[in-house]
C-alpha cells in the first residue's frame, strides 16, 4: 500500500531487524497492511554484525584450523596466514546475497518500507521523515546494542565492541575478552584459530554461565587443551592504555594486558529517546515489558525481539514476530515455551543446548526425581572421524520425559534440531531408543544418548 497522510496501515513495525522484518512478512502474508521502518539496513544486527558475520569468521577459523592440523589426516596442507581483508570480503558477501534476498523479499509482499529514524508519536503511530505514520498497531522491534561497564568507554580502536571487532582490519595479536558469554566465546574461539593469543575474563564461575555446568567444564577444557586463556570467577576493575594496547585489572589486583579489548558484557535494549514512555508503555531498565503474546500494557502497542526481556536471539525474534502478526490477524496463537527454544554457542567446539539445566531439574523436581546421563563423543565414529571430543547430556525426570539436552563438540549445534524435538514433545527415552539412527553420524550419538537412558546401551558401557 502506498504511504500518504491519509493512509492507516494495519501494522506499523517499527525496526526492521529479525523481529520487525519476520512479523512484516508474515502480516503481509495474511493480507495485513503493514509498513516497515528501518533507520539502517532492514536485516538488523543478526544480518549485518551478528550471528551470520560471526559464524563466518568462525568458518574462516575452522578452515584455519584444518590447514593447520591436515597432516593428522594424512593431508599435506601448509597454513600460510589469514589475509584479513579477503575474510572480510567473504563474509561481506555472504551478507550481501542474503541482504539482498531479504530485500527482495520485503518487495514481493508488498511491505510499504521507508527508510529512516522513526519515534514513537502515539499509540498508534510513527513519526518518520517529518511524516507522521498511522496504524492500527504498533509494533516495537528496535532491538539491542552492545553495552559496557561503567567507567569503560569503548573507543572503537582499542577498546572495542562486537560491532568493531566485526570489521576490524587486522588479526591483532593479543586480545583480551571482557565476558565469556556467547559473544564473547565465539570472538575468542575465531581470533584463536586466526592465531592470535586470547585471554577471556568472566566474572561469573564458569564460561558460558547459563548452559548445563557440565557444558561449560566441557569447554573449559577444550579451550585450555586450544590455549585460549581464562580467568575465572573475578570482576573486572578497571582498563587503562598501555604505549602499545590495553591493561585490565581485576578486583582482586590481578592484571592481564594485550592490544584490543574486547568488551562483551551483553547487550542493551535500544528504547532511549524514542517516546515509549511518552506513550505510556511500561518498561524496566530500558526493556519493553511484555504479556506471553507480546502485548504491551497499551493495547495498540506491541513489542518483541531483543527490545523485551526474553532470550537474545534471532530465531526467538523471529518466532515473537511471527506470533504477533498471527495474533493481529486473528489466527489462534499459543505462547512461546522459551526453554524449548535451542541454543548454539558456535565456538569450536560448539556447545547447544535446549531444555533444562540439570541445576534447574532438581530445583523444580526435586533432587531424588531428576535423572542425567552423559554420553561421551569418544565412542561415536563419526566424531572420531572428525577427531572432535565432547559429550551430550540428557536430563531427564525420573520415569518420565527428557527435559534438557545438553551438547558439546563440532558440529553439534548441528544436532539440535532433533533435541528440540525431543524436547518439545516430551519424549520418553525409550520412544528416542526406538527411533533407528543413521550411521555413522553424530546425530547417532543423541540415538545411543537415549538408548543408554532406556537401560539399553549399545556402544558404551552399562
Ligand atoms: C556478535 C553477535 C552474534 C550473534 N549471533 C547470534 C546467533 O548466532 N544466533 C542467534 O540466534 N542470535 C545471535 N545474535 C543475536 C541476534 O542478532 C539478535 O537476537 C537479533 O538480531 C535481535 O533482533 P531484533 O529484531 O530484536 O533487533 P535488531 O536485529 O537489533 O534490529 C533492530 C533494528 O531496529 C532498527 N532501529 C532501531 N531504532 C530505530 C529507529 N528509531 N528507527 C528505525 N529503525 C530503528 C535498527 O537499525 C535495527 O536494524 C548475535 C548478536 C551479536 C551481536
């Protein structure tokens, strides 16, 4: 539909990043009109400094590494370097195909987009341009930007965000990784295997904290045996230049200096200054608080995607997008169940996940009722194979479904997708046990997994 003063969209969405752009293409696909507003490039972060930038550089490390380590396959390969500027292009290319398919796509369903910085005017509607969009809803999807800590300002050259490290025009030859949550794992896993010498600082106990503890010692070890250091279980303090780089000292003294910092302490919602308030919408510490249908405490107004307090991911932006639009068009919609939504952290090894922690289990099931099982990669031939190590954990509740797979190892972001399943349906391990598994793969590690938990286990012991 063509924008003019006069014109009442069905859906004004306001950021064109996973959650925007997904609810547009689905309320257009269900006849809704719908107008997207996008101040930068409709993709958002996920498209253009996220998940596919990221795991292209981790590509381009996996690649690294295989030259390195060819001869353990009998392979004479010799790594030669990494020509940064060539990664760069790779990696922008794969951006640019997608970029442009997205844009095509936006186009063929007949999304009115307008380009430009967009505030929120009323509940129901948008100024852009100097115009004034009207809808008969809203929709807030402005995402996230990176955060730092108080007293670290992030210059862009030494100091660093995800969005710098993302473009920078160089392998540095130390960094420093302030956070060894998912970002901050994957920018280490990737600069390692590019060959330079990282040090993650997580002040939590463990990297990545909120997967199964079990996976997190898993990657523990496997970044040691790769001599990516860590530290542990001690907050940051303060940074300050050195001649040549950064020095950061934690609380308890202890001091650690390379040439880039890279602050990856999470990510905060982008709501400031855009007349959410104004419009009465209820928020905390920046976040757009929302109902199990992603409604807004104002009935116009709906919000989704890294903007409200849920899991920062592209996948569950898409599927909050996508329930919103149904909702608007009437279509019956069912709640996310957030726990059922996978996780992959994409270092090397990967670590995925979906379901509960074991930790989690005995807290809602109580200790006695809770079942774990681990099975250990080393008796999977294909991971042989490919010479990776790792386990995959199963959580179960005592004679009852499997309610957490936990995964470490290559390519097992890979085998989430049957997990999810599992998961989502609450499967029993003797209904996995019974599905036949393809050999030799990976994902017959999840089949054997489940074998074992149904008191059967076929290769490793009773
Ligand atoms: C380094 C990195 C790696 C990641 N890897 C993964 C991964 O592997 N898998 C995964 O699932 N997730 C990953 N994520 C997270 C994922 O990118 C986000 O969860 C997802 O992009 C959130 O989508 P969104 O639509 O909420 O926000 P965004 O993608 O941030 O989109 C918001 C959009 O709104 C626009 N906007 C903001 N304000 C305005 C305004 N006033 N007017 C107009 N437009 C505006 C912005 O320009 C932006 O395009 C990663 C994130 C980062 C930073």
């Amino acid at each position: 539909m063509a924008n003019d003063a006069s014109t009442v969209f069905d859906l004004v969405i306001l950021g064109g990043g996973s959650g925007g752009y997904a609810a547009a293409l689905r309320g257009a696909q269900l006849g809704l009109d719908v107008a997207l507003i996008e101040k930068g490039k409709v993709g958002g972060t996920c498209l253009h400094n996220g998940c596919i930038p990221t795991k292209a550089l981790l590509h381009a490390g996996e690649i690294a590494d295989q030259a390195r380590e060819s001869e353990q396959f009998g392979v004479k390969a010799t790594f030669e370097g990494i020509d940064i500027a060539a990664v760069h292009k790779y990696k922008d290319d794969v951006i640019a195909g997608l970029y442009k398919g997205l844009q095509g796509l936006i186009a063929s369903r007949k999304i009115t987009y307008i380009e430009g910085e967009g505030r929120l005017s009323s509940p129901t509607s948008v100024d852009v341009n100097g115009q004034r969009v009207q809808g008969r809803h809203v929709l807030l999807a402005t995402g996230s930007v990176p955060k730092s800590l108080p007293g670290l300002e992030i210059d862009g050259d030494r100091i660093i965000s995800s969005d710098h490290a993302l473009v920078l025009d160089r392998v540095p030859t130390s960094a420093i990784v302030l956070g060894g949550g998912v970002i901050g794992v994957e920018f280490a896993s990737a600069w390692k295997s590019f060959g330079t010498d990282v040090t993650v600082i997580e002040g939590m106990k463990h990297l990545v904290p909120v997967e199964d503890e079990n996976s997190s010692k898993l990657l523990e070890r496997a970044f040691r045996k790769r001599g990516i250091k860590f530290n542990l279980g001690t907050f940051f303090e303060k940074a300050e230049y050195t001649q040549d780089g950064v020095k950061v000292t934690l609380a308890d003294g202890k001091t650690f200096e390379a040439e880039v910092l890279l602050v990856a302490v999470g990510r905060g919602p982008v709501s400031q200054g855009l007349g959410y308030e104004e419009a009465g919408v209820a928020m905390d510490r920046g976040y757009v608080l929302v109902d199990e249908y992603m409604r807004t405490n104002v009935p116009t107004i709906s919000a989704v995607g890294d903007l409200v307090p849920t899991l920062q991911l592209a996948h569950v932006g898409f599927a909050e997008g996508i329930l919103v639009a149904e909702r608007l068009a009437g279509l019956k919609t069912v709640p996310i169940d957030y726990d059922g939504v996978p996780r992959v952290t994409y270092c090397h090894p990967e670590v995925a996940s979906v379901g509960i922690t074991e930790a989690k289990a005995k807290e809602i099931y109580g200790a006695d009722k809770v079942v774990a099982l681990k099975y250990n990669l080393a008796g999977n031939g294909k991971s042989k194979i490919l010479k990776t190590a790792g386990e995959i954990k199963l959580v179960q509740v005592k004679d009852g479904a499997v309610v957490g797979v936990h995964m470490v190892g290559d390519r097992m972001g890979e085998q989430v997708g049957e997990a999810q399943l599992i998961y989502n349906w609450e499967a029993l391990p003797a209904e996995v046990a019974q599905l036949v598994h393809a050999h030799p793969t990976q994902n017959e590690a999840l089949g054997e997994a489940h074998l074992a938990l149904a008191g059967k286990p076929l290769h490793s012991h009773d």
